[in-house]
C-alpha cells in the first residue's frame, strides 16, 4: 500500500490530538519529546517498518525500539492508527492496570519491543536484536529512537562504538535532535555539539534532516533502510512541542500536562 | 593415570557448561574483554561466530544480552562480579524488569579472590541481585555444581546472576553426587541434629571441615550447600530449623542482605531460632591471600565451628 506524505502528515495531526488528550487525563506526561518525535514515527510506520498486528510476536517483524520511553504518547498514539490499541486504551494512560504504562513497556503493550524509561539502553537492545536477526539469517530492520539529551548517557556512545566495531548494518538509529530536556535547554545542561560529526567519528552513516518535513523523513528512512554493513543515523532537528505554539520550544512542556484551557486551544490549533 | 583431583574451581565449571550447552544452536556467549577469567573463553575458541566480543563496556553488554534474549536467543554474558555490578540498573531495567532469559556470570567472587584487593572483591553482589523480582541467584560451592547449575539454566523462564570465583577450593561434590543438584533445592551434605550449618561458595568446603571438628567433639551437625540463594529453599529451612532448632549461616559475601539475611528474613515469620551469621562484617577487604584474608575477616573453619557452639548455647 502506497501512503501519500499528506496522508501520512493527517496520520500524524492525529496522533498530535491523541498525543495532547492522553497527557491530558493523566495529568501527567511527555508532551514536548511526543509531539517532537512523532512526525518521523508516523513516516517509519507508515511507510517502512514490517509487522503484524495480529501477530505482535512475529519473530521477523522489524523491531522499533523506543530508547526515549518518556515520550510513551507519541508510540501509544501510532499504536492506535495501525490498529493495536484502542482508544480506551490510551485514555487510560498512566492509571492503574493501564495497558499504556507511564513508559512504554514491552511487558504491557502489544506491539512495543522494549520497555524503556532509563535513557542511554535502547541503542543497547537494538544492537542486541541487531545481532539476532544476523543469526537467524533475516534481513529484519532495527529501529532505535533516543533523544538528543540523551546522547549525554556514556552507554549509548559504548553501543555506537560496539555497532561501528560488529558492522550492524541492520541497525538504524534516528536522533530526535529537538535540543531541550528535562530541565531546561540541551546547550545549557550540557551540550553535545556537532553530532553528525561525533558519529561519523565512530564510522556511522549519519543523514542530518528536518524531522518535521515528511519527504526528508520518507527520503531518510528510504536511505537508512539498506544494508551496507555500516550502522545508520538520521540526525532529525525537530522542534520539542511541534505543532502546538504555545509548546514549541518550551522547556516547560518537556514533563508537563496541559490544564483544561490548554487542552482546549492545543485542539484548536490542530484541528 | 592420575585420580582425578579433588579441586576445583567454579568458574572452570561454568566455562565447561557452556561448552556442552553449544548443542542448543540459540545460547549465545556475551564478553567485556574477560573471557580468558571467566572462563567464557573456550567456547570462543570453539564457536567464534556465537561468541560477542562487547569489550569494557558492562553496561552495553546487559542490554545487548537483552536485545538477543528478547529475539529468542539465550545469552550467557560474563565478566568479574563486580563489574556485573557496574551494570546493576541495566540488569534491573533492561533484564530483570521484563523478565528475559539472560544469564549473567560474575567471576572472582568474593574476598576469596584475593590479591587484586578491595576494588576486586565484590562482596554486596549476592545482595544486591536478591533484591531484584524474577531473578534467580547462583552461587556454587565448586566446578563441578557450578557446571551443572549451568547446565540447567538454560531451561529457566527468567534472567539469573550466578558467582564463581577464581580459586580452587576441596571439591563438595563427586560425579555421582552432583546428580542430586538442582536450581532452588539446598542440598543436605551431613545430616545431624544438633546444629545446622547452611553455607555457599566456598564456605561450603570449610562448613564440611568445619562438621568433622564438631563431629569429634560429639557434636551432630547438618551441612547445606544452599547453592542458589533465590528462590530460597523454605520448606528446607523451615525443616532444619525444626529440627536443630540453630542455625550458622556461612558465606563469602557481607552479612548484609546475603545468604544469612534471606535465611533470617524467612525465619522471622516463621521460626525464631538463634542464627549466627559468618560473613564480612560490613567492611572492605584488601590485597593478599584468600586464606590470609579469611582469618582477618573471620571467614575460617574454626570460625565457623565457633559460630555453631555459641548458637547452640543460645537455644
């Protein structure tokens, strides 16, 4: 099935709504990181990544592996258009026996293939699932989302290197470089620089793009998606809060839920 | 041709188990850079392309041993304990929390490993792993339970931490009587009444030197090899401590949050007998022998047999 990228763009504006609702009858949540994140999720799941909803387990389903777990919305909102979640599920986001835990979890959701909440382990897992497919002899895709403060974790840099090393050339990591965390901007905490750079360092493939433009998103997945035994990064400058002005480029909206009038312009901006 | 020795190493035995579970195409040995100490090093020579070479890198290992895990491979990752414990949070996130089936192997256990000193002995990582939900803990008295303990991890539904250590110490277990090992049950070494000592590691060997003392002196001592410290052996303590009605806990590690502490949580609800705990008393230790270390420490036989005659005198 071939996806236009409006239609993809429409996917995505849902997801925003879905994303803003969800945070918002938890009280609490990752707005900023969801809403940053979620135009390259969309374009990965709508045009590349290989999976079966009726079968989550599949054991050759493409792994996309969520090492920034907090932005959880952004994953519960996608999980929903392709059909593995309902909408009762994510609106009970963050309550007790919910199925859509704080973090996602892959002990909780059908459909998640980690359980994250600790930054710098994603890349980690992936390269895990990166050497298992290799030994099933399958040409199953690794997908790694982590953020761009936590490219601070010493542990991400260790698995950059082992990837370089093992020629994990099924292994693709996109970089949500939208350059605010927890508590405040990345260049004030500690800033990380020239990235592109860092990783060509350590002998990754990098492809710099803006993650908020779908046909970069769709040219970059298209690129990452072959193996030529080099590891792949797509560097993705987004904006933290993208789609909601008064959340755009706020270190505020990094952990917190919009109140009743929030949500209430945050649905009219994105209707 | 020789006896065979009566010697042995529990890491030696874990790098013979691997060598035997090679048949099951999907176990999968996992290094940072101390395959040669651990022992994980004959299955590389043997099998390179199941072998991973993660470097020293602890934490990227634990979650690399995840990943395969979570793809249906069982990952057997290895390093020296207590650089198993620089990838605690790993374990307790990446590993324990979704429950995979990744076995972790911490080398050189203990006091017992000697020279290298303080920064090498880990003696909190029995502790520390108990205290994770779904993990099982491991540690074997000699090469040869260690080796078929291994074996039968790879038919565990969850993550495990098992200990080695480096030297070898009097063997607890003949190619006969290691038939009776298994995951979760405490093995009964002697039988007596009078005083039960309940022992891991290489505390094993000297809790047995430690019953032939006793015994001499006419006291009936039963001795446990109580191998794997979670799950514990409950219905086993609740029977000795019917039965001697005290109790001498005997481990390589701090006695804080080990062996004696599991056995004396469980007692606390159940059965309130006297226990005296051999162990490091919240210290750290320092280069030289194992032997020299232990009497420092007060990790020795007659330790132990003093331990059991002033928990008897508390009855």
């Amino acid at each position: 099935m071939i996806i236009s990228n409006q239609e993809l763009e429409n996917m995505a504006n849902r997801c925003r709504i879905n994303i803003v609702k969800m945070i918002h009858a938890a009280k609490a949540g990752h707005p900023g990181g969801s809403l940053s994140a979620i135009d390259l999720i969309t374009g990965l799941y709508g045009t590349s990544l290989n999976f079966d909803v009726n079968n989550p387990n599949w054991d050759d389903r493409d792994r996309f592996i969520m090492s920034k777990g907090h932005a959880s919305p952004a994953i519960y909102s996608i999980l929903h258009e392709v059909g593995f979640l309902e909408e009762s599920d994510f609106m009970s986001f963050r309550k007790l026996g919910s199925i859509c835990q704080g973090h996602v979890d892959m002990k909780w959701t059908n459909g998640v293939d980690f359980s994250a909440g600790s930054l710098g382990m994603g890349l980690s897992f992936g390269l895990g699932c990166s050497f298992a497919a290799k030994l099933d002899d399958s040409d199953r895709k690794i997908w790694v989302m982590v953020g761009d403060g936590e490219t601070q974790e010493g542990q991400l840099w260790e698995a950059i290197m082992a990837a370089d090393f093992h020629n994990a050339g099924n292994l693709k990591m996109i970089i949500d470089r939208n350059r605010i965390q927890n508590d405040d901007f990345v260049s004030k905490q500690m800033e990380i620089g020239d990235l592109s750079n860092k990783l060509k360092s350590f002998r990754w493939e990098v492809k710099e793009i803006n993650g908020h433009n779908m046909k970069e998103i769709i040219e970059s997945i298209k690129w990452a998606e072959i193996d030529n035994g080099r590891p792949k990064a797509i560097l993705a400058n987004t904006i933290k809060g993208k789609g909601i002005s008064f959340m755009e480029n706020n270190p505020s909206f990094h952990g917190m839920a919009p109140n009743d009038e929030q949500l209430k312009l945050a649905m009219e901006e994105l209707s | 041709m020789s006896s065979p020795s009566i010697y042995g190493a529990s890491r030696d035995g874990y790098g013979n188990a691997l060598l035997r579970l090679a048949a099951n195409p999907d176990v999968i040995v996992l290094e940072a850079d101390l395959g040669k100490s651990t022992k994980s090093c004959h299955f590389r020579k043997e099998y390179p392309d199941r072998t991973i070479s993660l470097g020293i890198a602890e934490q990227n290992m634990m979650l690399v041993a995840a990943g395969l895990a979570s793809s249906g491979k069982i990952p057997f990752a290895s390093t020296f304990a207590i650089f198993t414990e620089r990838g605690f949070e790993q374990i307790r996130n990446g590993i324990a929390r979704p429950g995979l089936n990744a076995h972790i192997c911490g080398s050189h256990g203990g006091i017992h490993t000697g020279s290298d000193g303080s920064s090498a002995q880990s003696i909190e990582d029995l502790a520390i792993y108990r205290t994770l939900p779904n993990m099982t803990v491991i540690h074997p008295s000699d090469d040869l339970s260690a080796e078929e303990l291994t074996m039968q991890l790879v038919n565990l539904d969850g993550p495990s931490y098992m200990r080695t250590i480096r030297n070898k110490v009097q063997r607890t277990y003949d190619a006969k009587t290691k038939e009776n090992i298994k995951i979760g049950k405490g093995n009964v070494i002697k039988s007596g009444d009078d005083v039960a000592i309940v022992a891991c590691g290489v505390m094993v060997s000297k809790s047995i030197e430690a019953a032939k003392i006793l015994n001499d002196e006419g006291i009936k001592v039963t001795v446990i090899d109580m191998h794997t410290i979670k799950p514990l052996d409950t219905e086993l303590i609740d029977s000795i401590s019917s039965k001697c009605k005290c109790i001498v806990t005997a481990e390589d590690h701090s006695v804080i949050g080990g062996l004696g502490s599991a056995i004396a949580e469980h007692n606390s609800k159940t059965n309130l007998v006297p226990i005296e705990m051999i162990g490091v008393k919240d210290r750290f230790g320092e280069s030289g022998d194992s032997e020299e270390l232990f009497e420092i420490m007060n990790l020795t036989t007659l330790d132990i047999v003093n331990a059991a005659k002033e928990s008897m005198a508390r009855k």
